[in-house]
RNA sequence: UGGCCCAUGGUGUAAUGGUAACACUACUGAUUUUGGUUCAGUCAUUCUAGGUUCGAGUCCUAGUGGGCCAACCA
C-alpha cells in the first residue's frame, strides 16, 4: 500500500488536525516509554511501531524514555535487553532519555506546588489515605494534614527527600479535589519514601516520583507533542492535564495524552505475571524460548522484524477491544520468508528409498535453485545416490487419486532429481515399512532437457541422500495455547489450555551443504516450512527451529476426509 | 449505585453526511518440478429502537452488550 493512498488511523487524524490548525510540523516529536522492569512483548512492539511509525511518516524524532522512577522494580539488564529489542525491530531512537534524569526539575516543581498551596505532606499510613479515597460511586474524605503550612510542608518534603523518615511514613500528594467523580483527582499522591538504590541515581534520592506526577512532565521537558498510551490510562489524562497546567510556560509544545486500544495477540498471555509462571513452572524454558511472545522468543523462533512491522501495520490501531488472530502474524512471517529463505531439502521423518537400478556405490550432485522467488540467489549442487530418505508420510502401499505423493506402482517426481517408480516394500516383524524399493528413470534428470524429464508427474517429493546426510535436531514449534484467549476464561486457569504439543523434537537429515550454517541463519524446507539455527548449536550438534509450517493445504483436505 | 470509553463480515482495520473498502482466515477454480508461491472468484440487512436529513456506518436520544476507574505500580 502506498503512502499516498493508505488511509490514515483516528491518531493521524488528530495530528493532521492539529497541523491544519498550525501545529509546526517540526514540532512533532514521539516516544516509547517502556519501563525497565521486564521484557518486551508482541504488544509492546505494537506500541513500538506505532510511535517509531509515526516518526518516519512524519520525519519527527523520537525518543527512547525509560520510565524509571520505581527502583524496586527496574534494573540495568532490561534496559539493555529494551534497546537490543528496540534496535532488532528496525528503530532508531533520536535521544535515550530517562525519567530519572529528570529528578532534580521535577523536585523543583513540586517544591513551586508546595509554595502556591498545591501539594502537601500527608503522614498517615497508605490504608488510611486508600481509605479516605472513597470509592468510584462514593467521595473521599479530606485527609487531617490537608491543611498543613507551607513552612511545614516544605520542610517535611525536605526531609523526606534526605531521609530523615522511614518508608510510609510521609507522601507528597497535589491538593486537587476528594470529591472529583475522577478517583486519579482524589489528591493523588506524587511522591513516595523508598530507601532504595536506583539503577541509575543510586542513593541519591531517598523520595521517588510517581508515575503521573512524572510521565506528563517528561514528555513537557522532552518537548514532546503526542504522547500515546493505552486507554487504561484515559481517565489519567485529565491528572496530566492538571499537572502540566501548573508547570507550562506559553510558547512551548504543551503534550497531548491520547489513548489507543492495547493489542492482543490470540492464543497466547502477555502478563509478565503470567509469563513469568510459564517461565517457572518449566512450560517454557526461558524468557526467549521460541514459543514465547516476548520479541526476545520471537526473535529466537525466527519471526523476521519485517514481519512484526508490516504486520503492526496492517492490524493498524483503534480504541475497540480487539483480539488479532495469530494467523495474520504467521502470513507476515511467511511472506517475508518467502522471499528471503533460501530453499533447501530436509527430511523430519525418514523412511529409507532404494532405488533398485541406480548402480551400488555411485553419486552424483545435482542442481538445486536456492530460491524460486529470488532470481539472483543462484543455484547449489546436492548429492543423489542409490539409498535416499524421503518423509515417511510421503509414502503408501495404496491411495486413491487424490494422494499425489508416492504409492505402490505409482511414479513421483524427487526433486531436482529423478522420477521414481515405487515397486515393493520391506516390512519389519511389526510391520513397520523400513525400505521402499523402487526403480528410476535416468533419462529423466530435472533440468537435463530431455523429453522424459520434460514429463508432467503429479507429485513431487523432497529427499536427502542417506550417505550424504547430516543430522540435525529440529525442534518443532507449535502454538503455545489451543485457546484463542486462554486468560479471558472465567473459571479456568489459562494454564489449562496450555498446548502438550506445543514444542516436538524429532532428529532430522539434512542436505550435506547446511553443515555450515549459522545461528540466526533462515530457510525454507522444502514443502515443510521455515526454520533457523538456534543458538543452542554447536560444531558438533547442529539445532533448528521450526518458525512457522508453510500453508498446507493438503492437510485440510485429509481432515476433511475424516 | 457514579463517571468515562467502545460497538462495521469468522478476525483486524477503512469509509469530507452521498455506491460499505482493504488485509487475514475459510471455501472454489487456474497455474506450478514445493499440495508452497502466484492469479481469479465466493462470504455483511454497519448491536437494537427512535429522531434529524433529499440522503445516516457516520449526527442526536434511549436501550442493549463489552471495557476501564477505589497501588505509597506503570
């Protein structure tokens, strides 16, 4: 879709608006405010693209501001595991800012509050201030120290923020209105006591900011002109209204709060609570194994960043309560891999064919395109010879019309290769079918011109030369979760839709020419899906990850057939 | 019981008050040395009821359904 014709999200409208009534154009500046508190998931990719979008649609930078103001909670490692993340995904960041080095000025105001009578110290315990609070349908109550001096209140806040006071013994809190049908007016609180070093200012503060007394004003100092949040947060706009009502100055960029509905991903949780259980219950072995939604899982499950971004773009953003079906993240996948991955023969389950006529002990290498889609990525030799595997599904002694693959008597095409004729079986003592025998015919070389391998044969199968072939463990990845909200149950524990099968190991053979691939490398399997080499690989073991089946349409129309 | 927000195919998103569009999914068919890709096609009385208007998915009212709000979290 051209940038032209694509039509614009209710958040373009408001900024196309805004430049319509004379907002510079070069006053328009975003940003991500992450807290560096846990890791980055799918839905704050979509956060990630929308406000990095924004930024490249409209040439205005943006920010990289941690929201770091809680040091019970944040540490170094997220934040570098946030950059890394933001970074993969494709973005480039103007400044990287934190909360924290905004600690002083925001100190200062709130100081400028305390003298104009508009912020005060509170010393009663946390339960009794919740308690005065009222609820949504009743108001609060005035707490006892409302009206304390401003002497008085400025040098509690002094002390408060030398500490000279235990934890929970004083907050600072705006003086708003305890009766406002909006409970975020009810005196929030704007400062805690917390005797805590601070990953980034250490000891030096022993009062840390609350969120709203901070964002609002950090996105003010930054200058920046939309600031976009989930609409949990909506009723705090009217909060950070206020705020920067008594901290604006005329001729600066004054922020505008607005709200987008967060995305959701169908079958899978995003909690950090809940991926955090998954992590130490062992359904998962870690915050990046591939079936997580975290971008460090999707990362290592092979999600192209492409296809995060192309796919945040077509979900696009509203206020509405929404569900996107991970279907549509595996098209993006697919379609960037598609064009990408080089092509390459593997097979996950073997079933061993002789082919009866090709001389004992000889081989050859045959020509291979690396990529249908992609004219310029060449060709490859691959080593065909007497003993082969094919997947064992692709074989049976009988099978109506519809069955293309391999069956007794019947031909097939192997790709890149030979067409083959099935003649017999082996069976083991159990019946298991061991070896098929069949015969080939030598005139019918793919690519070789002639007229027999010029003949239109039905199915074509991949293989891999038994003598060639180096193993592999392929780790097959599947959905997580068989629910499409498995958290959205009341009643049933999200747990209980955890997917057995969501991850199979199986031993593989692959064509001799990956031996050298890479982790992180990428390819498409041929008519089984796209994997990538896994960082657990080692010269001596090498490990793939199935990152998404290719579309099969076949098997539907088995499992229609049931 | 209060306040605020939301409602368009199975899913997600569009549509200066003027023919309901795009993508995914599903299903048909064509092409194909990947049952992949590609191509063509099929799938909606815009939650309900009133109102304003020549004309309403869009504006107004009410109802229904869903979501958010009572951390010294963000």
């Amino acid at each position: 879709m051209s940038e032209a014709t694509r039509s614009l999200n209710f958040i373009e409208h408001i900024i196309e608006d805004d430049l319509a009534a004379g907002f510079p154009k070069g006053g328009l500046r975003f940003r991500f405010p992450p807290e560096p508190n846990g890791y980055l998931h799918i839905g704050h990719a979509s956060s990630i693209c929308l406000n990095f979008g924004l930024g490249l649609r409209y040439q205005a930078p943006v920010n990289l501001r941690f929201d770091d103001t809680n040091p019970t909670k944040e540490e170094q490692e997220y934040v570098d595991a946030i950059k890394a993340d933001v970074e993969w995904l494709g973005f480039r960041w103007d400044r990287e800012c934190y909360a924290s080095d905004y600690f002083g000025r925001l100190y200062q105001w709130a100081v400028d509050l305390i003298r104009l009578g508009k912020a005060y110290v509170d010393s009663q315990p946390s339960e009794e201030i919740a308690r005065q609070k009222g609820t949504p349908t009743e108001p609060g109550t005035n707490s006892p120290f409302r009206a304390r001096s401003v002497d008085e209140n400025l040098l509690l806040f002094q002390e408060m923020k030398t500490g000279k006071h235990p934890e929970g013994t004083h907050v600072l809190r705006a003086k708003i209105d305890m009766a406002s049908p909006n409970m975020l007016m009810r005196d929030p609180v704007m400062y805690r006591i917390l005797h805590k070093a601070h990953h980034r200012t250490n000891t030096d503060w022993c009062i840390y900011p609350m969120y709203d007394w901070t964002h609002g004003e950090s996105d003010y100092i930054e200058q920046i002109s939309h600031s976009l949040c989930t609409l949990e947060f909506k009723p705090h706009r009217e909060l950070y209204d206020w705020f920067l009502d008594q901290v604006a100055e005329a001729g600066k960029v004054r922020p505008k709060q607005r709200e987008f509905a967060r995305r959701n991903l169908s079958h899978t949780v995003v909690s950090k609570r809940k991926l955090l259980q998954l992590v130490n219950q062992g359904v998962v072995h870690g915050w990046d194994d591939p079936r997580m939604p975290t971008i460090s899982g999707l990362r290592r499950r092979g999600c192209p960043p492409e296809a995060i971004r192309t796919f945040a773009d077509t979900i696009g953003i509203a206020k509405r309560d929404n569900v996107v079906d991970v279907s549509l993240l595996e098209f993006h996948m697919r379609e960037h891999l598609n064009k990408t991955a080089p092509r390459v023969m593997a097979v996950l389950d073997p079933v061993k064919v002789v082919v009866l006529n090709y001389p004992e002990g000889e081989s050859e290498w045959v020509e291979a395109e690396n990529n249908p889609e992609d004219p310029g990525a060449g060709f490859r030799k691959v080593p065909f010879s007497r003993e082969l595997y094919i997947e064992r599904e692709d074989f049976r002694e009988e099978a109506n019309r519809k069955y293309f693959r391999l069956k007794l008597g019947g031909e097939v095409r192997l790709k890149n290769a030979y067409i083959i004729t099935a003649e017999h079986v082996v069976k083991d003592a159990r019946g298991e079918i061991v070896e098929v025998h069949c015969t080939y015919d030598p005139k019918s070389l793919s690519g070789s011109g002639t007229e027999e391998s010029l003949k239109k044969v039905k199915g074509t199968l991949h293989w891999v030369s038994v003598a060639h072939a180096m193993e592999a463990e392929v780790r097959l990845y599947d959905r997580l979760f068989s629910d499409p909200v498995p958290d959205q149950h009341k009643d049933r524990d999200f747990l209980e839709f955890v997917n057995p099968d969501s991850l199979q190991t199986v031993k593989a053979f692959l064509e001799p020419g990956l031996s050298e691939a890479k982790s992180g490398e990428q390819f498409q399997f041929q008519r089984l899906g796209y994997f990538c080499v896994d960082p657990d690989t080692t010269p001596a073991k090498l490990v793939f990850n199935r990152t998404v089946p290719l579309r099969d349409t076949w098997a539907k129309v088995e499992q229609q057939a049931e």
